[in-house]
C-alpha cells in the first residue's frame, strides 16, 4: 500500500507539523508514505528551508516563494496512491491541505472541527478580490441562504469571530471525503450530523515524546537548567496565548493559590497573541513577580518547563473542536493537569485531569484545583501515575498509527467521492 501525507511539517511552527514529524516514522514501517508541506511563511527563509520529514521519508514541497501547490501538481491527481490522508487544521498553515483535499478528495483528519478561521485566512489572503465570491459559494453549499446573507454582512464588515464557531464551513469537507478521522467521539458525533454517509473513526491525539536529549530530564534538574526555584510550587499554561486559552481564569485562578501558598509561580510559556491585554490583567492582580511569560521557545526548551511544572492548566473555550497536543505532552511526562469538561476534554478520565466547567465561575474553579492539588501531594502523586498510565495505552502512539493504516486500507477498497469542482 502506498500512502500520501498532507501536513505541515517542521519548521512550520503548528502542532500538527510536530504531530505528522512524530507518527510518520511509525506509519512508514508498515507502508510505503509520501509526505506533502509547505515551505516556511518566512520570506526570507522560504528559499532556503525545505520541509523537515522523517528519514527515509520522501517529502514534496512548492518551488521557492510559493504559498501553495502550483495547479500542475492538483491538477496530476494521486492515482498512484491508495489512500491520501489530509490534516486539516484551523490556522493559515493548512491553505494547502485544504486546495489538495477538494482537488482529490481522499481521508480527512479533523484536527480541529471548525475550519472557518482557515478559509476566512484565505479571504484575507486575497487582496484582489478574486476570492469573495469563491468565499460566498463555500458558505452557500454548506448553509444555504443563511450563508449567503453571513457572506453580505462580512462584505460590509460586520462580523466578529463567535460566526466562525456558529459556522464551521466543514460541511463541504466532510460530504466529499472517503473517510473521516477525528481525535474525540464529541466532534466524530458532530460530524456524523453533517455527513451520514461517510464513514468515521475516532483516533486519539496519541501522546508525543520529548526530544531525545530532554527525555531523562527529571523535575528537579528542568529547574536547576530553566533557574526556577527548587522548592516552589509551579503552575504551567503552555501555547498560545489567545482568548479561548481562557487567561483570565487562570491568572485569577491562580491569583488565589498565591495567596496560599507565597512560593508559587505561573508560567506561561507560548507566545502572546493578546498584546497587552495580558500584561495589564498580570498587573491588575498583583501578580507581576509571580509570572513569568517566556514567549515562543523550541521544543527541547518547551520540554524543560512542562517537566518542572507540578501542574498544567489547559482551558479551552469556544472550543473549535480540537484535541490537544499540550495537553497529550503534559499527561505523557506525569503532570497533573486541569481542563474544562467541554468536547474532547471531557473525554479524558476524571481520575486523570480535574475538570472545569465553562458554565461556571471558571476563577474560582481553577483556584480551587489549584489549592487542593497544592496542600494535598497524594493527590497530586495519584494523578501523575493516571496521566503516565493513559498516555502509554490509550494515547499510544504505535496503537494510533495501526488506526491510521486501517482507515487507509478501508478507504482504499471504498469506490471513490466525486470531487467538488473548486478554484481556491
């Protein structure tokens, strides 16, 4: 069986890129697989940087100051591959997934339910106008004349970005696909609802590894590297900074622990996409020596905060349906972690991340959480053998990749899905 792999790849900095980096290898011990990225958005970087596959692991990329695959290379299809499997995802880095999967529809992965902050990326991409009406089609095939008259009101610019959650633009997608992958039954559900026919398969977001030269690092020695006090007690949100983060209930969560406990820090470690609005609640609360905000950092680096974290919180609402590869990272090194009960969260057992409801005072739950786990270390030691003991089986990586070729081989015995003709 041969196998097509369209993904981001290293250095494009998304988490699908190191999602693909890390399972490939394993998908290629059991087949035969062709990777397809991007280059880096970099302009300056683009003509020097190739995507970064797997060894052994052939990878096709434009040419040098492409943004997405010339028409020649759509237009050739993927006849000679049994199963092509597209990562769609919800930011920029996706465009060329998306281009490929209406081409010659094939496997979509859902890593994320909601598509439209991608195609509306693609709008604003467009400064010459040739992609509004392509836009007003997209939302017209999904929804109808609601998605026309949503069309109408963003051409006069009245929108804001709850319409992306309320309208996912996945319908098209999914109708066309020859399978459908997600990571959690919640979003395998919703699918199903859009498109009946297609067959779906749940496949967890397996648990990635540290970089090799980190692996062994224990909490103590990511300390003394990272400088961080031995003693305190440490509290990680990891990502980009962003409003669905929730960091106001985490810092206000957090504010109440470091009133307990005067040894306590926050971490957060990601870059910032809310500019100042984070460093003025930082300081509303009080909490300037008590958190620290590293920006974006490398993997290894990455690596060493999570393992000298004691707890990481991960809160997510609106949720655009995604699965979490922080959160499958924190669980793999054994750290307690703290999520809201919402979609694929909700999913993780109860006795291995406490939960958050989004309907609630989220502050004071986080607060809460974070107080208890603080004063109460068999607690904490209980949930950090949960979290060690889910991600070796149930977000087992070798297992997910055994899924994957499933799905392929299933879809590569199915009849073929009629593409949708499509000039984005």
């Amino acid at each position: 069986m041969r196998v097509a792999w369209f993904s981001p790849l290293p250095p494009i900095p998304a988490g699908v890129s190191d999602y693909s980096f890390e399972l490939l290898p394993r998908i290629a011990e059991r087949t035969e697989v062709h990777a397809f990225s991007i280059r880096p958005p970099d302009q300056r970087l683009r003509s020097l940087l190739k995507p970064k596959a797997p060894a052994g692991i052939p990878v096709t990329s434009p040419r040098p100051g492409a943004l997405v695959f010339p028409p020649w290379m759509l237009d050739r299809g993927l006849d000679g591959y049994d199963a092509a499997f597209y990562h769609l995802g919800n930011n920029p880095f996706h465009r060329f997934v998306y281009q490929a999967a209406r081409a010659h529809p094939g496997i979509a992965v859902f890593h994320d339910f909601v598509l439209h902050h991608l195609l509306e990326a693609m709008l604003f991409e467009d400064h010459h106008g040739s992609h509004r009406e392509w836009y007003r089609d997209v939302l017209e095939m999904d929804y109808g004349a609601l998605g026309g008259q949503l069309a109408d009101l963003r051409g006069r610019g009245i929108a804001t970005h709850l319409e992306k959650f309320v309208f996912p633009l996945n319908v098209h997608i999914a109708r066309s696909s020859k399978a459908l992958i997600t990571h959690s039954h919640d979003v395998a559900e919703r699918l199903a609802e859009v498109a009946p026919d297609v067959p779906i398969t749940v496949i967890p977001h397996y648990a990635l590894q540290p970089p090799t030269d980190v692996a062994a690092v224990t909490r103590e020695e990511a300390r003394a590297r990272l400088g961080l006090p031995r003693e305190a007690f440490l509290v990680g949100q990891f990502g980009f900074i962003t409003k669905p983060k929730q960091p106001g209930a985490v810092l206000g969560g957090f504010a109440r622990l470091a009133q307990r406990r005067p040894d306590a820090l926050l971490l957060v470690v990601g870059a910032n996409h809310l500019g100042f609005g984070v460093l003025n609640l930082i300081a509303a609360l009080g909490l300037e020596r008590r958190v620290r905000l590293t920006g974006f950092l490398d993997l290894p680096r990455f690596y060493l905060y999570l393992k000298a974290c004691d707890v990481v919180v991960n809160l997510r609402w609106p949720s655009a349906g995604e699965a979490s590869g922080t959160l499958a990272r924190a669980l793999a090194v054994g750290r307690a972690a703290i999520v809201n009960n919402v979609g694929s969260f909700s999913e993780v057992p109860n006795d291995v991340a406490l939960k958050v409801e989004v309907d609630g005072d989220q502050s004071e739950e986080v607060g809460t959480h974070l107080v208890r786990l603080a004063e109460n270390p068999s607690l904490r030691t209980a949930l950090e053998q949960k979290a060690r003991e889910y991600a070796s089986t149930a977000l087992d990586a070798k297992r997910c990749a055994e899924l994957y070729l499933e799905v392929a081989r299933q879809a590569s015995e199915s009849k073929s899905a009629a593409p949708i003709p499509s000039s984005a």
